[in-house]
C-alpha cells in the first residue's frame, strides 16, 4: 500500500476545511487516512489507483468526487515542434525495447512541487512499473538538452556519465557496482551485453535506465521551467499510462504539453490523452448495485468520478488505469453513490446450503497429495502464446481450440488449455529454491469449440523436479489407489511434445484416454531454464468426477 503526504495547509486552501465531515468524504473516496498532524495529512492510497500518487492527481480526482469540479478534465496538448523526436535503435530491441515521451514548458518549481514530482516518479516506479522491472521513469530540464534525443544500447565500457548525486564520471559497469541506486537495481540489467542510453543532441547521456541520470543533464531545480519526460520498458501500454499520469500532473502545476513523435519502424506520438472509451447499460448498474437509477443520476455519479458519459457511452480520463471493464465503472459509481447509503438487506430466497459434491472430491484428492509432502499451487487462467505454446515447443500449425481474449489489456490474451505450462511456469519462477520440489494444482482449462462455445474443464497436474517416470507412476497409482478407481498405462508416442519419447504413457480410465504422464524433455526445461530433471503428469477430471456422482 502506497502512503502519500499531503500538506494541510494547501489542502484547506484549495480543497475546503479538514473537519469530521470532510475526513468522512476522504474514507468513503477510498483513500483511508492513516495520519493527521498539525502540518500533514498522510492518505493510504490502493494499487488500482496510481493516478492519485500525488497531490495533483488526487486533489483533481476528490475535486470532482465533492461535485466542486465534476466531469472529464480536458487538457491542451500542443503537436511535436520540428526537433522533437526521439530517435529508438534497434539495439534496445532485446534489452528495453520501448519508450514514451513528452515535453512540458512553463513550470513554475519551487521546492514543494520538486518534491511532489521526485515522490511520484518513484511510487509510480514501485507500483505501476513493478519496482522498474516494466517501466523507468527520467525527469530532465530541458535547458540542458539538445533534441533530438536518441534511445539506444551501448556496451557497459562506453557509457560514461557522472550519475546523480556523485561528482566523478563512471562507466556503465562502475555504476552497478559502485553506486547506491546501481547496487539495488543491478539485477534489471544483469547479463545484459550491453545496457540502454539516452543520448542528446550533443552525444551527451541523460541517463542509463532504468539505474539512474545524468547529475549534468538529469537533475531538475527551482530555475528549471521546461521538462523532459521518459518512460522506458517493457509494455508501451504500461509506459503510456505513466507518462500521461505524469504529464497530467505537471500540467495542474500550469505546465504546457507537447508531444515527441517517437521513430520506430513506424511513427508513434506521445504522450496521448485521448479519453478511453467503454459503453455502460443501467441495466447492469441497478442490477449489479442493486438500485433504481435513472440515466440522469448515472450520469451524475459518473461525472463525479472524472469521467463524462453521453449516450451509453462512458470517455474515461487518460491517466485512469483501473478502468478494464464495464463492471469498474460500476463500482466508480458506487463510489458516488456513497457505500454508507446502501442498505443492508436479508434475501427474500431461503435455501440450505451443502457443500458441492465436486468441490469435496477435488478436496479429497488435494488431501491425499498434501499427505504424500505435496504442495498445491493456483496459477492464473490468463496467460499467452508464448509461454502456452512456444516454450512447450509446439509450432504455430498445431496451435489450434484455444480462447483468445480480444483487446486484452495486458500481453496475458488467451485462456490456457492445460496446467503443464502453469506447473513449469511455478517451477521455473523457483529454479533457486530448495530441492525436491513436489508441487500439483487443481484447476480450470478452457477450449474453443466447433461452434465458438467456450468449454471448461477441471484438471490435475502433478509435478517432480527432480523427478523420473518411475517416481511420478507411483504417485500416480498412489492416487488412484486411494481414490479406489483402477487405471491402465499404455505406452504411446503420439504424446504431447513436451515430454521424452519412449519416457511416455497415456493415462486410461474404462478405456478411456483421460491424460499422459511422463518426462520433460530436455529442450523444454531449456525454454523454461529449469535447472533439474523434471516428471509430470496430467489428467482430466471431468471422467472421475462422473464416476464418483453415479457411485452416488
């Protein structure tokens, strides 16, 4: 959880008067307050929220959810001027390989708001760019830049730049080893052949992200009035949000936006604070939240969220990152509805609740693993073609029954199909863990029928790094002994790709194909950089737990 300070003083200024009824408003906001003392007030502010990181972006926000300053904030944003271009080589293809840039002009800084922005930059570095794993975030006066800038990777020994708050030159390497803030983010560049740079106009590095800046061109003061903005990383979606939570943010300080076109293969403009839009039924609103409203109080509880609404169709701010679906904007307004109007009701349905019958055999078989020193685990049902398919070795042509997610807000766009890449996944994220490793999940899988219906099935896959055939055959048969149902193995070479030829058996109930088991083939651990010999099988529930119903 994110703590943001806010000086009490100011808010009382711009906001109103901090009495018990506005402490009230600031809780129900959802912004709880953990601290109020004679020159401060501290806010807890959730991770779905990054946008209300500063003083700026919650005092725009709370303005709105008061009903002072309600709906869609417009900003201006002024076109590229002639050398505002930020050139990306191809050598950061594979180390960081996109970026996101502006310019803001007219700042009048003084030491609060340097400190407001210094705050941000890094709580948007722990959350939203996960600790600067998925996005680094540089503030440079402009003054001190000649553009155009370039983006690109060099080797460690000819990088060379005095980093922030030192007073000699270091080279890349140096820095990783000799400078605080190198020693703690080292780790985002270890085996890097060569590291990212920003280099100006005049060759002169602004910084090497996502470790540090220059202390010559990357340090802003009370005198700077003009900015530049990047945001470096993985995910240009996630990159784009946090320069628009920035840009945002300087512009309420009376700052003037301009936008950098950005020379990839092709041409990008940033930043771009283009509403988000997604329709809304108030249906779905009363039936969800259990209310009578009206369009018009929709429209009136939406606006006092930031948003504006015409239509069925909801403009949602640029720096919002929380808003994915419809159901989001639902509780948006809630939130303006006030959580403390609605009334707790007893149903009107009496019904007497069991446990399902599944859920107690799913249950039992987890218990009889955890008996054999197993450890369950949950993976998530999202996940994608990379790690479903390509780590798996399984080629594009037999890529085939999966369900694709459209316009998926993160690279996580199809429902998986088994649970084998999800144990590997679990296996490969604890490669320097204690070994054995016996892990097993019950879960989920999802496939595409002939008539686009989605089917859902429930799995096990149980896996033993390190393990062999031998090994896993006996949990298996343990398994099944104690569930009292009989089994078969039959050799097979018609077997999923992952596993060893001839180290291979399909898994038959009643004759039954119900799943294979199994060692890892080399190749695969490869992909996976698994360092131990992995066994594994997987089987389909859906057949057991047929059984077990006409038992009873």
């Amino acid at each position: 959880m994110a703590v943001i300070n806010i000086n009490k003083k100011q808010f009382e200024k711009e906001i109103g008067k901090l009495n018990e009824k506005m402490q009230e408003r600031i809780v129900l906001f959802g912004t709880p307050i953990e601290e109020i003392t004679n020159e401060k007030i501290r806010l807890e502010i959730f991770p779905n929220r990054p946008d209300l990181l500063s003083y700026s972006g919650f005092k725009r926000s709370f303005l709105a959810f008061l009903g002072k300053k309600t709906g869609l904030k417009k900003y201006k944003i002024d076109k590229p001027e002639k050398n505002y271009k930020i050139i990306i080589d191809s050598s950061v293809k594979d180390i960081r390989p996109y970026t996101a840039c502006a310019i803001v002009k007219g700042l009048k800084l003084n030491d609060e708001k340097i400190k407001e922005i210094i705050d941000i930059q890094e709580k948007l570095h722990t959350t939203l760019g996960r600790k600067r794993k998925k996005a680094a975030i540089g503030i440079y006066p402009l003054e001190k830049i000649k553009l155009p800038i370039t983006y690109k990777a060099l080797e460690p020994d000819k990088i060379k730049f005095i980093p922030l708050e030192s007073d000699k030159a270091m080279s890349g390497l140096q820095i990783l080893q000799k400078h605080p803030a190198g020693r703690k983010y080292a780790h985002l560049l270890a085996g890097k052949v060569k590291f990212p740079v920003f280099v100006d106009g005049n060759k002169n590095i602004l910084s090497m992200p996502p470790i540090i800046n220059s202390q010559n061109t990357g340090k802003i003061d009370e005198k700077t009035k003009d900015v530049f903005i990047e945001c470096s990383g993985f995910d240009f979606k996630i990159l784009k949000k946090c320069l628009n939570i920035i840009v945002a943010n300087l512009a309420d300080m009376n700052g003037k936006i301009y936008q950098m076109e950005l020379k990839y293969k092709k041409k990008d403009i940033t930043p771009d604070l283009t509403p988000q839009k997604e329709t809304i039924y108030l249906e779905n609103v009363n039936k969800l939240l259990g209310l009578n409203l009206s369009e018009k109080q929709m429209k009136f509880f939406l606006e006092k969220m930031g948003h504006s609404y015409e239509k069925g169709v909801v403009k949602i701010p640029a720096w919002r990152t929380d808003i994915l679906h419809e159901v989001d904007l639902i509780e948006d307004v809630a939130i303006a509805y006030g959580y403390e109007k609605f009334i707790p009701e007893i149903s009107e349905i009496f019904t007497i609740g069991e446990e399902d019958k599944i859920e107690i055999i799913k249950r039992k078989i987890a218990e009889i693993l955890a008996g054999l020193r197993m450890l369950e685990v949950s993976n998530y049902h999202l996940t994608n073609k990379e790690e479903h398919f390509r780590k798996m070795g399984i080629p594009e042509k037999l890529q085939k029954e999966f369900v694709e997610i459209e316009e998926s807000k993160t690279e996580y766009n199809i429902l998986r199909k088994g649970l084998a890449p999800c144990i590997l996944k679990t296996l490969s994220k604890n490669i320097d863990s204690e070994y054995p490793q016996k892990i097993f999940e019950i879960g989920k899988v999802f496939s595409d029928s002939e008539n686009k219906k989605i089917i859902e099935n429930e799995k096990l896959a149980v896996a033993l790094a390190p393990g062999n055939f031998t090994e896993i055959k006996q949990i298996l048969e343990y398994l099944f002994k104690m569930l009292n149902i009989k089994i078969t193995l039959n050799e097979t070479n018609n077997s999923p790709l992952w596993f060893i030829e001839g180290r291979i058996g399909k898994i038959l109930l009643n004759n039954e194909h119900i799943g294979f088991i199994g060692e890892i083939h080399p190749r695969i651990l490869k992909n996976w950089k698994i360092k131990m010999p992995v066994a594994l099988f997987e089987i389909d529930l859906e057949e057991i737990l047929k059984k077990f119903e006409k038992n009873d």
